[in-house]
C-alpha cells in the first residue's frame, strides 16, 4: 500500500493517473467502501515518516482493467 501524507499532499492529483490499481482518489471522492482507509492513510503516513522509511514493499494488486496476470 503506498501512503500520502495528508499534510504534504497539495492535491494536484498527479498521484492519480501514476496508480497502477485505480486506488488513489480524491478525498472527497473515496468510494464509501474504502471510506476506513482514509484514516489508515494518515496514521501510516505519519508513524512511516517519524521512522524515515518503509520496511516491506510488495508487488501492486492488478487494477480494474488489468489483463495482465501478477506473477508471484
């Protein structure tokens, strides 16, 4: 999951079309059901940026319109 912090961000947007999965949106456009992680955002952001780096890095989940298949 890539976190943004909420205090940095200046909602230019260019983030949006970059995400390989179709999951950053606007905040006030956040699907109802991912709501919770608009929360999770700005706790994990915050804790990852007073520690200075991110621990574990994962491959991205394919999006909506992905026909390729993520290999493993």
């Amino acid at each position: 999951m890539l976190y943004i912090d909420p205090l940095e961000c200046i909602d230019c947007d260019a983030c949006i079309p970059e995400c390989p999965v179709e999951a950053i949106f606007p905040e006030k456009e956040v699907p109802e059901r991912w709501i919770s992680y608009v929360q999770l955002n700005a706790e994990r952001s915050a804790a990852l940026k007073e520690t200075g780096h991110i621990t574990d890095k994962q491959l991205p989940l394919p999006g909506p319109g992905c026909t390729s298949r993520r290999e493993t």
